[in-house]
C-alpha cells in the first residue's frame, strides 16, 4: 500500500494587517519531504502520526512539502500557488498512490483564491481518481463544497484547546485504511448550524455536547462525528459552524445525524457566548482574589488567530493603576528583542515597546526597562506538543514583568514565563495573549482564569465583526434561518 503525506497550515484572519508571505512559513516550519527526520512538534504531529502507523503496516510512505505559518492576513499568491504545486509534483512523481492524507488547516485563503484546501484536494483528486483521499481539519475552518466533493473523509479535531491532534490523526488514518481495504465505504454530509461564536470544549456546555458527540459516533453504522466551530475572523462566503457526519454506506443517516447534531448545538447557542468583562473590570475581578497567580487572557490579541501580538491596551492600563507582581506576554516586538540583546542581561535601557503594527495594537510604551533575561531556542508546550518560541526577552518595568518574542506566537503553557526565569507563583495577575488555547497550561497553577474584552484584531463581540461576505449567521444575523 502506497502512502502520500503532506501537509499545508496556516489560518487567514482577513482583519490582519499581517501578509503572510515565505518568510512567515520559514520561521514557523518549512519542510521539502523530511519533516518527520525532524523532532515532533505540535505542527507535525499528524505527519509524525501517520508514518509510524503506515510503516508499522508496512506500507510504503511518500512524504511531500510541510509547511506552516502563523494565522495572519492572506497569503501571497505567488507563496500559495508555489506550495500548491510542489505537492502536485511530488504526487505525480509518486504515480500515485492508494491513500492521500493531508494535514490541513481549513481556513487558508490566498491572493486570488478564497479556498486553498479545496483547490488543493481538488488537484489531488484529479491525479489520485482512485485513492482513498483524507483531510485533517482545524475545527476553526471554513467546510467548504469543494472539501466535500474532493475529500473521500474528513476529520476535525474535536478538543478547543487542540489538544487531541495525534489522537484525531490516528482516527483518520484508521478510517482510510479500513476504507482502502473495502472495509467501509465512507458517505460524508454536512449541515450547517446557522451560527459562528467561539466554542471552547473544557467548559459547559460545550464539553456535553463533545461528549455526547464522540459517544455516537461509536455508533453501528456510523464511522465519524465532527464539529465545524467555523473562524469568526475569516470574511469568507462559505463562513459558519457546521455539524459532518461519516456513514457507512448510508448517505441518509450521515444527512440524518448531520441535522440532528446542528440541530443539537443550535439549541444551546446563548450559553455560548458569556458577557466578557473590559480591562478595569477584569482586573479588579483580579484584584479581588485573596492570592494568586489569577490569569487574564488578551484574546483581542491573539497570534494564534491573526492579531499581531503586539497590543498594549491591557499593560497600558497596568501600569496607569500602578499594580505590580504583575507578569505580561507574549509580546511581538523584534525589534525590541534585538536591542534588549544587543544591550545584555542586566543592561538598563529606555525601550519603545509594542504598538507597531498600526491601530489595532494601540500606541507604542515609552518605558525604562532592566534586561533580565535573554534565551535563545526556547520552547513551550501545548498538551505533550512542543511548540518552538525563538529568541525571547525578559525585561522589568515598574513591577511589571513583560517577555518580548522574535518569532509571533501565542502564550500556550507556563514555560513561556518559566523559561526566562519568572516565578509565576509569587505573581499576583499573569496577562497572556491567547484564546482559549491557554487554558490547557496556566488551568493547573491559576486560582482564577479571566477572560477579557480587550480591543484589538480579534473583535470578541461576535455581533460587531465586519465581515461583509459571510452568510447570516448568529449572533450577527438575529434570526439567520429566515
């Protein structure tokens, strides 16, 4: 059995002022064929995943481009359409193969191309008409008909944070091995669920409705269940939540179970969407806590889906109040890294932090700041995946201490701050830029865990996004099934 591998990820905010061009995928992971040669990492996990359970089956493996960029604005044309191409040519110097998996994200969109995965899948399926062809999607991603009508399966992960991604690149290779084989005969549909709010599964009522999913889909007959959140973020005519179903040879139950399922989560749609407390009200929520560490969440300035990382509306506030025991990051600023650097641990320096990436991050901080620490090839975790940091800082300024990145990414695990020496449990509030995905890290060590409304690329209020190509969708459209 011939095996052929790739993987293409990246999520497209269309609010970013951030193109996500070569160097964007360089930074963050670029492989021609050798990805798995490489230390596992949260990125090539599914790759990873897939070649050890094909070569314990003694299939025969093909391993083509993996590439993956931080979610920002669209991608280059020239960067997409090269990277598409590349994966074309290496399947058709394959000959072929008799299973196609790719890892992909679901909400790529290019200069010139609002959908890269079905485009992708496409040209697949046109050189590959017999194989068993299989996607792995990011739940935040746009389902498209092209993924449908190219893909023989699709999987999503089902954790918000991500942190069953191994497991869900397991359960498709399962699937189109079976379906290779001529055991199953997979029938994909999806129905759409009209909405589009941001769904973290740790939490009621979400984590029910994934349990009582991933039981069902156990089901006689039944071969998969996903859960399509959608990406508030991408302005993209396919855009919303939908519910996929797998049946096995049963194109009514896969349309049935689709339905109910979409059915299911519209029902529990309002309590989905809490009321976010503003700055000041989150941290006097903080404040009011006997002990510590109580962490906030900058989501308006998330890297990991879109935003620049270099907001300071919330450090602003900070340092206006005067708090202290207070630990803030992660902050894109490289030019701020290099000078930090140049200056050494220990250097006193007036520094010029954030604000650089237009209004969204606010204006840039003015502060005299002390180098503690400088790292190079630092590293976090998300679940038991690494996740690459690059050069960090760690500076003081009146209390407050801020860690400043080279490479943009989100604040996944405690180690961000542990790594340049930061003792989170003498910290009073702890600020990091993420959604949702820092739950699974700061969740054992937090007395409390916040949620702010904070301003920036990322509109929390899913009712004032701008989008103007989207469908109605809830809660923007009241009633979207008018």
């Amino acid at each position: 059995m011939r095996l052929f591998v790739a993987a293409l990820v990246t999520e497209t905010n269309s609010f970013s002022p951030i193109p996500t061009g070569a160097t964007a995928f360089a930074e963050n992971g670029l492989f021609r064929g050798d990805a798995t040669r490489h230390p596992e990492t949260y990125a090539t996990a599914p790759l990873h995943q897939w070649r050890r359970l094909a070569e314990a089956r003694g299939w025969r493996v093909t391993e083509s481009l993996a590439a993956f960029a931080q979610p920002a604005g669209p991608v280059v044309r020239a960067v997409w359409e090269g990277f598409r191409d590349a994966i074309l040519d290496d399947l058709r110097a394959a000959g072929g193969a008799e299973v196609v998996l790719l890892s992909l994200h679901g909400a790529m969109m290019a200069e010139g191309c609002d959908d890269c995965e079905g485009a992708l899948l496409e040209g697949v399926r046109a050189l590959a008409p017999e194989a068993v062809v299989g996607a792995l999607l990011d739940p935040h991603s746009h389902l498209t008909g092209r993924m449908l009508a190219a893909a023989d399966l699709i999987v999503a992960f089902r954790e918000y944070p991500h942190t069953d991604v191994p497991d869900r690149a397991a359960e498709l290779f399962d699937l189109a091995a079976r379906t290779a084989a001529g055991a199953t005969r997979p029938v994909m549909r999806a129905a759409p669920c009209r909405m589009l709010v941001a769904m973290p599964t740790p939490l009621a009522p979400m984590r029910g409705y994934v349990d009582a999913m991933a039981a069902r889909a156990a089901e006689p007959g039944l071969l998969s269940l996903s859960l399509i959140h959608g990406f508030p973020w991408g302005d993209h005519p396919e855009a919303g939540t939908q519910a996929l179903a797998i049946a096995d040879g049963d194109a009514a139950r896969a349309e049935r179970v689709a339905r109910e399922q979409a059915a299911a989560l519209w029902d529990i749609r309002r309590d989905l969407v809490p009321a976010l407390p503003d700055i000041d009200d989150a941290l006097d929520l903080a404040l009011a806590e006997p002990a510590g560490p109580v962490v906030l969440a900058d989501q308006a300035d998330n890297p990991g889906g879109g935003a620049p990382g270099d907001a300071t509306f919330l450090l602003r506030r900070i340092l206006e109040r005067g708090l202290g025991d207070v630990v803030s990051g992660l902050y894109w600023d490289p030019v701020a890294v290099r000078l930090c650097a140049e200056a050494g641990e220990g250097a006193t320096l007036d520094l010029r932090l954030g604000g650089k990436l237009g209004p969204m991050s606010g204006d840039p901080l003015d502060l005299r700041v002390r180098v503690r620490a400088v790292r190079d090839g630092l590293v976090q975790h998300f679940g038991r995946l690494a996740v690459p940091m690059g050069r960090a800082v760690r500076v003081s300024a009146e209390g407050v201490e801020i860690v400043l990145t080279e490479r943009r990414g989100q604040t996944f695990h405690p180690e961000a701050f542990t790594g340049l020496g930061i003792d989170l449990g003498a910290a009073r509030i702890v600020c990091v830029k993420s959604s949702t995905h820092w739950r699974a890290g700061f969740a054992p060590i937090a007395v409390r865990l916040i949620d702010v409304a904070t301003p920036g690329a990322i509109c929390p209020s899913f009712d004032r996004i701008p989008a103007r190509r989207q469908p109605p969708l809830w809660p923007r459209c009241k009633d979207p099934h008018a």
